[in-house]
C-alpha cells in the first residue's frame, strides 16, 4: 500500500513538470496548428538559464534562498523566452502558410539544433550538471510516504500557474484575442486582432511556464543534461493530447494522468521499471486512435 | 542578391565578365597562402609559388584557370545563353575562393594569411573572389535568356550520347568521392580540398544546365528510358573499377545504397501517400533483426539457420505484417497527429529492443558476428577477382545492395506511375476529394505501409549481415530524423532525390571530419535552412516543386502566370469593347 | 541608382584598402610556420598513424575525448622522446558516434591506409563487434581501453570453452568476469551486505556488469531483491527508487556510468534509503561526487591506486600540463597505456629498420610480448588478448575525494 502512494505521488510529481510544458504545447498548437518539437528545448535552455544564474552570476551562490532562488527563476525565464521568441520570428512565421510538412520538420531541426548548440557552447556541457538545490532540502513526511520539498513545489507551482494562465486566457482582452485568433484567424484580423502580436503572445506565455518548470525540475532532479528535453517533451505532448489539444486545464490533468501512468506502470505491469515509457506510448497510441479530441477537447478541435 | 545584380547596366554587363574571367585566371597563377601553414603546406603548390607556366597548375588552382578561360571565351563568342553561362563560372570561381580563402586564414590565425605578412605578398583568393563576383554582376548584365533547347538526334546517336553523358557522369562521381583524399593526419586540408572540388562541379553543371546539355540529356533519357537505366546500373556496377574503388568506399558506397532504399521506401509512405512517418527506422531494424536471427549467428537464440535469400524474404513479410499493424490505427489519425502515431511506434520498437523483448534482439548486447552473406562459397566480404582487375572487399555487398536499390527504384517507379501510385497522390493532396471520387482511402493507405515496410526491412535484412552486428542502437529516433532528412533534402517523391539526399547525409560526415563536434548542429540548421529556402528539395518531382515553390509544373512562377493570364484577358475585353465601339 | 552604385563602388575600395592595410593580426608562430614539434629527433622517414576510434560526439562525447586526448598525450610524449626512431608519430582520432555503421566505417577508413599501424578503441562494446572483424581482415593491432564484455576475447562461451577471436584484438581494462565479481566479494564479505538490490541503465556496459556480479553474489549467499533497469539518459529516478524501497535492500549495485549514478546516489539518500551505491570503473570518476555521490559510496577499478604508482602519478601530472579542453575521464588512463602498448612494441618490432605492412605480423607478436609500467599498473596482456592486470581496487567516497580502501587480485 506504501508502495502505491509513494507512486501516486512520484507520478504526481512528474506530472507537474509535464503539465508546465504541457501548456505550451497545447496553446500554440491551438493557435497556429504546430507540434513545436522544440519546446522541450526551451525547457531545458530554462533550467541551463537558471544554472548559469547560479554558476556565473557573483555573489548568488552566497545569498538566502529568497533571493537566489527568484534570481534564477527569472533567469531561466528570461533564457527561455528569448529562445522562444526567436524561434517563433526566425523559424516559424516564415512558414506561416507552408504545407504542414516544413514546420514539423523545421521544429526538429531546431530542437537537435539547441540541443546541439547548449552542448557545445555551454561550459562543460558534455558532461551532466550538478544544480544545487540548497534551498528546499527537506524531505516532507505525509503520512507513510515521503515526498521532497521540491516535489510539493513542483506540484504547488504547477497547479497556480495553470490556474493563473486559464484565469488570464479567460478574462483578460489578450486572452480573448488568443481565443479568437484560435478559433478563427482571419475573422480575429477583422475585429483588430494582431495575429503576429498574439501568436508571440502565446509563446511568451509557453516559455514562461516552461523556464519555471526547467529551474524547479533542475532543482528537484538536482542534476542537469542537454537531453533533459527531449523526454520531457514528449510526454509532454501525450498529456496535451491525452487532456485535449487547445485545452488548458486538460493538459494539466492530462498530464498528472501521465506521470501516474509512467511510475505505476513501471511498478505494477509486467517488464517492470524497463517498460514504463512503452506504456506512456501506448496509451498516446490508444488516445490518438480511439478519442483523437482527448479527455477534454472538442470534436472540431481535431484538425486533419 | 538579385536586387544588387539588378542595378547593373547593361552596357557594362560584357566589360564585367571579362574583367572577370581575367581576374580569376590571374587569381589562379597567383600566390594564396604567405606562409607555410601550422599543419603543413597548403595543396597546390598554394604558399608564395607564382606560376608562370600555366600547364603546372593543379587541383583548384587548375579549376580556377580553366574557368577563367571559358568565361573569358565565354563573353566574346555569340553563344544565346552565355548570361546564365557566365553566371555558374561566376558562382563557382566565388565558392573555390571562399572556401580556400576561409581555410587558409583559419587555419593560418588571421587575415594576413590570404593578403600580405612578412613582406610576401599572396592575393589570389581575394583576387579570385572578386573575380567571380564580377562575373556574376557581368551575367546579370548581359541579361539571362531562356535555356535553349538542343535538337533531337537520330536514335543510334542519342544511345552514345547517354553513353557518354552516363560515363562522364560515373568518373565525375568517383573524382568527387576521392577528392582530397582521405581527410586525416596525412592530408589535414582535404575538406578544404573536397569543398572547393564541391564548389567547381557545381559551376561545371550550372555551365551545362545553362548551355542546355543537362535538360536535353535528361529529356533523351526520357525518351529512351529502358536503355538509360540499363546503362545507368552497369555504370553503377562500375563504380569499384574507378579511382573510387576502395575497400573504403565500397564500406561507404554499400551503406549509402541501404539507406537510400530505405528512404525510396520512405518515399512511397511520406512522398507519394502524404503519410508523415517518424519512425520509420524501426522497420529496418526488424527486418535486420528476423535475419540476424535466421542466420545462424552465435548469439541467435532461435537455432535456425536459413540460406539468405530465404531469410530476406521472410524478413521482408514478418516487416510487412507490421507494417500493416502500425499503419491500421492510423487510419483515423491525420497530419500531425499521424507523425507522432508513428513516433510513438518508433520508440516503442526501441525500447523494446533495448530490453530484449521474446529474447530476440540481444538487448545491451545486440546480436554480433551475423556471418556474411555466402552464394555458391564465395563469402561476400573477401575480395574477388573480376575481369583480371582484383577488387576490394566489400565489392560483392556493393553489387548485392546496387541491385537492390535498382529493384526498389524498379517497384517506385512502378507504382508511382499506377492506379495505386495515382491514388496515393490524390490521398495526399486532399483525403476527403480522394474519397469522394470513389479512392479506398483505408486501403490504399494501408497498403502504402505494406509496400514502404517490406521493401525497408529487405534493406535492413542486408545491413543486418553487411555490418555483421544487428543492435538496438543503430535504429534509434535519431536515423528515423535522419532518413526522413534525405527524402526532404532529395526532394519528396522523386526517386534521384531519395539517392542524393542519402548520399550527402552519409557522405559529408566523412569527407568533413573536422566539423564532426558540429555534425547534429549543422544536421538541425540544414534542417531548417531547406524548409526555409528549397523546401522541395534538391532534385524535386515537378508537381511537387509547383506545391511548393509556387510555380507551375513547368517551372514559371505563379505570379508571371497569373499576371499573364490578367493581361491577356484585358486585352481580350479591350479588342472586344473596341470591336464593339 | 547612379549614387548607390558609387556608393557600393567606394565601400567595396575601402574595404580591399582596410583588409590589404590590416596584414596580420594574428599570425600564429609566424614565418616558421611548423613550429610545433621540436625537431631534434630524427623523423626522416615518414609519419606513422595511431588512430583512435570512440565516440567524440553526442551524449558519450566527454569518454572519448577523454581516450581521445590521452591517446594524443601519448603520441605527443613520443614524438618528444624519440620513441620510434626515423618516423614521426601522428593520431588519427575518428568519431563512431556510439553507432556499430559508423564505427565499421570509421575502421574500414583506417584499415585502407598504410601508415597506421594501430589503433585505440572503441568505448562500447557494441561497436567493436563491428570495428573488430574489419581491423582483424587486414592485420591492424587494436587495444581498446574500455570494452568490457568477456566475448570479445574469449567467445561466446567464454566461461567454459574460451577461444581467441581477433588475434589483433587486445585491450588495457579490465572485463566484466572479474569486475562484477570481485565487487561482489567486496560488497558481501568485507562490507556485510546481505540484501542488494541492481540498477542497470540498459547499456551493455551496465548490464554485462551487472550479471556477473549477480552470479557472484548469489554463490556468496546474498540476495538479489530485485533487478531495475532505467533508461540511459534518465536522471529522474524516483520511481525506480520507490520500487526497490519496499524490497528494503541494504544497499545498491549500479550497472553504469556516472551521469546516472550520482544523482541516483543522491536521490536515495533523499528519499530515506540512505544505503551505499556501488558501481564499476564507470562511475571512477570524480564527476560522480560532484553529481551526487555521497560517502560511503563503492566504486571498483583496474590497477593499484593511483598515488602508489609512479607511473599514474607521472600520467596525471602531465595530463593536466597539456591544457586537454576536457578531463581524462573514466578511460583516459587505460587509453594512454593502450596508446604507449602501441608505441613501444611498434618501436620494438621496426628496430633500426623500416615500416611495411609485412612487419604486422612482427607488431602483434610483439605487443604480446609488450610489458611496462602504465597509468593503470602493469601493462602486459595474455594469450587471449587481455590484460594480465588483475589487480583491482576498492574505492570509497570520503568527503569530496575517493580513497581506496581495498587493493587485490581477484581470485575467484
């Protein structure tokens, strides 16, 4: 029974790092209809942002946590919207009205490309990284089962930033010329929608969330490779898929399921630990071919 | 680029070219390096030697002289296309001097290497670049006219002619693969050397194509098709005779071919189908490992040892039955989504092979010493001895594999110019109009993966025993991205551009191992750079060139057609208000 | 038009002034141009190729260039000494990208020149499988610093009816059949662990690790509670820690590298299982305790302790001194005795005369006979190829270092 909650909740942890991903990949998909392989990659130039904050900038390893640890959130934000953004003006808008094909195939260019470039530019980069993670070292007893601090931080973050975001999607002016522009963008030019400005927009937001999540899973992990983001990536995708593409809070839940499936699967299905990304797959195959709109997407979501 | 050409006048146009063509003849008996570099004396005799007698030349600098003569020739004869002529040479003279001019001065730590230190004096990459770009604002000048087209000729004359064409093709493929020699300690600037080799085959082929020689040869080819493809496998067959007939390139050559049949199978799932296919590898790989198991290898924990042939094909069936597993759920699945379908399916073959799954793929430590292939006694990896010539080792799997691909070619063409192929394409372009006009969409799609995965694991049954081991690891994500790359950069759909795009993913890697830190950065940026600037490809099937250049299938942009279509209707409406006025 | 022309005209005659005036900026050891090697032994007659085959790119890339780099401070120590009279010696360092296609290519591009006389490889032993076969067709000395699986010099059967394969194959390390075991024995006997749970990361490193120790420990009556495999990039190990938690093992045997044990490490002690981890020579290396290795933790590898030996001390030392971008890593010392295996015998075996590749024969018979001290110990090899230095240390984490704790031979 331990055993079960202590996988409940490894899976809930995972779960938050996938869902902040998650978001960004289900917000430009809605709005542009790209699978930006690339955005693990700004997971990962987040959370090389926020190590090179720790690393280079003088006096943050000294400091309390209270001020270091926002230090190097806004670093790996700001790392990983600037890579966005560039991505977004150099790679995609160019291919703004090619055939599905070249973007698909552009993002995977990128995506090898920044992890090629992390590698080789960042010092030492060949090598795994140590990220320190002096702030949140407790370990927290709930119960039979324990949890690190940085787990429930991850959990915490994850879910308010995912409220935060919907809160802001649904109420605000810009939020609502995401919606419009998803829905229908050249009826979203009439009314006086900036398509550039709001697609820029939604990768902002994406890249946010997905430094948060880099720094915070850097710290949990408290290790660090350029790799980090490509796997993530891809669950994060299945859990936008599986939550519903173009739905916020169907990402986030889409990818609690996700992470739950990964460390109970490994525990409890036959070929053990060996075969827990084998599940996740199958459950992507499952998703895709049985209820292609997920959890809690719209039929017409579904673009061919 | 064109903005700037466009400023030229035309009354300079012919003064530029000859400025040109002389300047990079002078650049070509010039100096180009002031000193001995760190590695070793630049090639060609390059550091501080002034030629005098122009027949000594060699290697770019011989290329660099040749060019300037015909683009001096070039401007003062009444040639019809010399605009576009001149415009390749131009092209070419840049890149052989940029390339060395680049090498030089990095290799030689600064600017001075290429101008002037220690009172020496050696110009000529500056000089030669500058000669090219006059040629190339002199062709701008001199205007580009419409590529001629060359008459036809009587049949028996046509066959020498692609006889010809054919040959000089085959010994402009062996020259470039051993340009350079092989990069390494012995010869630190053979990249320099292979690029600039690059750099001149393309001015040669800009020249023709502008003369008009490469369309006329490929309109005959057309015409006499049979002979040309006979013609073209025996050139193919001669490849190990040539300069270019090592045990290492036969290595090289043998691999290329696997991977480009697997990409012309690729072709026919993404190329024809429209069906996006990321992990298309796995295929290979289970084809490779049904014989790896079949062939009697030491670590095989099935026991049974088939002859090859019989194992390919079983290969090839057990491959075909996936296929059609993978590709039924996807049927309701399109576009995007189908691509990580397949991805997911990719991963899922990989890992499951990484952990050994039904004992049969060796896990961590894959499936070695799979015995070479046997025919009749003759092992395929010893060296053998045709026409009195002795060949390589290696030369036989270069044999197996060129049928191979020519089998592959062979079913492509076929099918593309079919029922089938015709309802693949009409699939691909819009799947809803293919199904109302009457197409079996489930069908046909599902027998598009049929077709791609069968000839894909025959290809992987060859590796598996040409490489001896049959491992996890070589059919990962990553060869999936990178076979997908070759179609691309090939051209989808087009057979020619499957076999380039596999040739050039497979052999720059090797001829420049100095970039090899930066071999997947490069790989990403390529990525991006084509999708951007020639998404169609290098070698692009017509139609699909029109899809994505916006051009006619002809080749006119679709603005200078529509444009036309406008004028011509105005004056229809102009003559007939007249008439009626 | 006219003005943008003249403008273009006289931006272009500015810059052929400035580039023409700015002659030379850097010019590296100007005039003399070779001027790296100190030409004071004699190289009259010719150049000699060692080549190096690993993968220098993607995620293993710091392993090779660690062998890569050794291999090369070998090479340049010779060049120094006059190791080889008459010839110059060169590296040839080719990347196989951890892939079996292009490690066979890698060799195959090897195998079709002359001058090399041997080669430094690979890392994995998946792809000497591959490289092997080639190097062997054409009598070319191969020692690899880093394969571990017992099949390449001994056949698939090795444990009961050994047979030399690749009579050009040898190599510096240690294999897994003494390796797993002697962990064993030290994990069992000497450190009292009754219940252990495995870790592999699915590589064949890892996993040929991992079976022999298993095998061993089971004859020394311990349990294997439970065998968990993550995946080779993985560095999240909560689940797989949550899965072993219940079996309440006493401590972990890692089959590995260090990317994935030290945080391994760190994440167990995190969760309450505060147990040692022990690893092979893929986790020696002080990057484990930078990425989590905690006290207390176990690591095996070949040869005595580098501070009892001259010759390590010696290596280390010069290393450092030769400004490598990159740290010697798990294998850099077993590349350089591989490296200078190749070098003494091929001085050996020309004598005063000259080099053809009629004297390969005369190469491998005298690297079989080759023996001298090393980075690593006792440099010799034995009729299957490997390496005669049995000789393993134990080592434990203590503070930021590690310390060896245990020196034998294995005995069985």
């Amino acid at each position: 029974m331990t055993t079960l909650l202590q996988q409940i909740a490894n899976g809930l942890v995972l779960g938050a790092t996938i869902g902040l991903i998650a978001v960004g990949y289900t917000m430009v998909y809605g709005i542009i209809q790209l699978i930006n392989f690339a955005h693990g990659e700004i997971f990962m130039t987040g959370a090389f942002g926020g190590l090179a904050v720790w690393r280079f900038v003088p006096g943050v390893k000294d400091m309390d946590w209270y001020f270091a640890l926002p230090l190097m959130l806004v670093g790996g934000v700001v790392v990983s919207v600037t890579i966005a953004v560039l991505m977004e003006r150099f790679a995609y808008r160019p291919l703004r009205n090619a055939p599905r094909l070249a973007p698909l195939i552009t993002a995977l260019g990128v995506s090898i490309g920044l992890q090629e470039a992390v590698r080789i530019w960042f010092p030492d980069a060949d090598r795994s990284q140590s990220f320190p993670r002096e702030f949140v070292k407790t370990q927290v007893s709930i119960g039979p089962i324990e949890v690190p601090a940085t787990g429930l931080l991850l959990i915490a973050v994850s879910i308010a930033l995912g409220a935060l975001v919907q809160f802001y999607i649904n109420k605000s002016r810009l939020g609502r010329a995401m919606r419009a522009t998803s829905q229908d963008p050249d009826t979203a030019r009439l009314m006086g929608v900036n398509p550039d400005r709001v697609i820029v927009l939604t990768f902002v937001i994406g890249a946010i969330l997905a430094g948060v999540a880099g720094v915070l899973y850097g710290m949990h992990v408290q290790t660090l490779g350029v790799r980090a983001g490509f796997q993530n990536g891809i669950f994060a995708f299945t859990a936008a898929v599986l939550g519903g593409i173009g739905s916020l809070p169907g990402a986030v839940v889409g990818a609690f399921v996700i992470g739950m499936v990964k460390t109970l699967g490994g525990q409890y299905l036959p070929g053990g630990t060996q075969y827990d990304y084998v599940w996740i797959f199958v459950v992507l195959i499952l998703v895709l071919v049985f209820r292609p709109q997920g959890l809690f997407g719209e039929s017409e979501k579904v673009r061919a | 680029m064109s903005r700037l050409t466009a400023m030229v006048p035309r009354t300079l146009g012919r003064p530029l070219s000859a400025i040109g063509g002389l300047l990079l003849l002078i650049a070509a008996l010039l100096p180009w390096a002031t000193f001995v570099l760190n590695e070793g004396a630049y090639p060609e005799k390059s550091t501080l030697q002034f030629f005098d007698a122009p027949f000594e030349l060699t290697g770019f600098r011989w290329h660099l002289l040749l060019f300037g003569v015909a683009a001096l020739v070039v401007t003062f004869v009444p040639l019809p296309s010399k605009g576009r002529v001149l415009r390749a040479v131009g092209w070419g003279g840049l890149a052989i001097s940029l390339v060395n001019a680049v090498f030089i001065t990095s290799e030689g730590g600064g600017i001075g290497a290429i101008t002037a230190a220690d009172g020496n004096f050696a110009f000529g990459s500056i000089v030669g670049f500058i000669g090219g770009l006059a040629l190339i604002f002199g062709s701008a000048g001199i205007g580009l006219a419409e590529i001629p087209r060359l008459p036809d000729l009587p049949r028996v004359v046509e066959y020498l002619v692609l006889l010809v064409a054919f040959a000089a093709t085959l010994w402009l493929v062996s020259e470039t693969l051993t340009a350079g020699g092989s990069a390494g300690v012995s010869s630190p600037y053979a990249g320099a050397v292979f690029l600039a080799f690059l750099g001149m085959a393309g001015g040669l082929l800009g020249a023709l194509h502008g003369v008009g020689v490469t369309g006329w040869i490929s309109q005959m080819s057309e015409r006499h098709r049979a002979f040309s493809v006979i013609v073209l496998l025996v050139c193919a067959a001669a490849l190990p005779f040539t300069s270019a007939g090592t045990q290492y390139w036969m290595n090289v050559a043998g691999t290329v071919g696997i991977y480009a049949a697997t990409a012309i199978g690729l072709n026919i799932v993404v190329g024809l189908a429209g069906l996006l296919d990321l992990g298309y590898v796995a295929f290979m790989g289970i084809g490779a490992f049904v014989s790896a198991n079949l062939s009697g290898a030491a670590a095989a924990k099935l026991g049974i040892t088939l002859p090859f042939p019989v194992a390919a094909v079983i290969a090839a069936v057990i491959v075909g039955v996936f296929g059609v597993i993978v590709g039924s759920p996807t049927l309701r699945v399109r576009g995007d989504y189908l691509a990580i379908v397949t991805l997911a399916f990719g991963e899922i073959f990989t890992r499951s092979a990484q952990n050994n799954v039904g004992d049969l793929t060796g896990g961590a430590n894959a499936i070695p010493s799979i015995p070479p292939i046997a025919v009749g006694g003759l092992q395929f990896n010893e060296p053998i001895d045709l026409f009195g010539t002795k060949l390589p080792s290696g030369v036989m799997y270069y044999f197996l594999i060129t049928l191979l691909v020519a089998l592959v070619m062979a079913v492509f063409a076929n099918l593309k110019n079919s029922r089938i192929g015709r309802a693949w394409i009409a699939i691909r372009e819009d799947e809803d109009v293919a199904r109302a006009m009457g197409i079996k969409t489930g069908k046909m799609k599902i027998l598009a993966f049929l077709t791609g995965s069968m000839l894909a694991g025959l290809a992987g049954a060859v590796f598996a025993h040409k490489l001896g081991t049959a491992s996890y690891d070589a059919f990962t994500f990553l060869q999936s991205v990178t076979l997908l790359a070759a179609v691309i950069l090939g051209g989808m759909g087009s057979i020619p551009g499957a076999v380039m795009g596999a040739a050039l993913l497979f052999v720059l890697p090797e001829k420049l191992r100095e970039f090899e830190d930066y071999r997947l950065l490069l790989f990403g940026l390529a990525l991006i750079l084509i999708m951007r600037f020639r998404p169609q490809g290098l070698v692009p099937d017509r139609l699909r060139r029109a899809e994505f250049a916006g051009e006619t299938p002809d080749g006119k942009p679709i603005e200078e057609v529509e444009e036309q279509a406008v004028l011509e209707h105005e004056h229809e409406l102009e003559s007939s208000k007249g008439s009626k006025a | 038009m006219r003005n943008q022309t003249v403008k273009a005209a006289a931006l272009v005659a500015a810059g052929v002034v400035l580039l023409a005036a700015c002659s030379t900026n850097k010019d590296e050891s100007s005039g003399g141009g070779s001027g790296n090697q100190s030409s004071s032994c004699d190289q009259s007659k010719g150049t000699l190729v060692v080549g190096v085959i690993a993968p220098l790119s993607g995620d293993l890339s710091a392993l090779g260039a660690g062998i890569k780099n050794a291999s090369q401070l070998a090479v340049d120590q010779a060049n120094k000494e006059c190791k080889v009279p008459g010839y110059k010696l060169a590296l040839e360092p080719l990347d196989d990208e951890r892939d079996p296609t292009k490690g066979a290519q890698a060799a195959t591009k090897l195998a079709s020149e002359d001058g090399v006389v041997g080669v430094v490889g690979t890392l994995n032993s998946s792809v000497a499988q591959s490289v092997a076969p080639i190097l062997a067709q054409n009598n070319i000395l191969q020692i690899s610093p880093a394969n571990t699986n017992d099949a390449l010099t001994k056949g698939e059967d090795f444990l009961k009816s050994p047979k030399r394969v690749w009579k050009t194959y040898f190599r510096t390390c240690t294999v897994d059949s003494f390796q797993g075991p002697y962990a064993a024995n030290y994990l069992i006997d000497k450190a009292g662990k009754k219940n252990i749970a495995i870790v592999t990361n699915g590589l064949t490193y890892g996993e040929g690790l991992a079976d022999t120790f298993t095998t061993q420990a089971e004859k020394k009556g311990a349990k294997i509670v439970t065998r968990q495999k993550v995946g080779e990039n993985d560095t999240d190990f909560s689940s797989v820690i949550a899965a072993i938690k219940p079996f309440n093992p006493d401590a972990v045997y890692f089959g590995g590298e260090y990317p994935g044990a030290g945080p391994l490490s760190k994440q167990l002690a995190s969760a309450g299982l505060n147990v040692p981890v022990m690893g092979g020579d893929g986790i020696y290396d002080k990057a484990f305790i930078e990425l989590g290795g905690k006290d207390g933790d176990l690591a095996t590898s070949v040869g005595a302790p580098t501070d009892t030996l001259d010759s390590a001390k010696a290596f280390i030392k010069a290393y450092d001194g030769a400004g490598f971008k990159e740290g010697y890593s798990a294998y850099g010392a077993f590349a350089y005795d591989a490296a200078n295996a190749i070098i003494g015998s091929l001085a050996k075996a020309i004598g005063s005369g000259e080099w053809s590749s009629d004297k390969r024969d005369a190469l491998l018979t005298a690297v079989g006979e080759y023996s001298a001290d090393g980075a690593t110990g006792t440099v010799k090899f034995d009729k299957f190829g490997d390496s005669t230095n049995t000789v393993l240390t134990v080592y434990q984490v203590k503070g930021s270092d590690w310390a060896p704790v245990q020196t034998g031979k294995f005995e069985g």
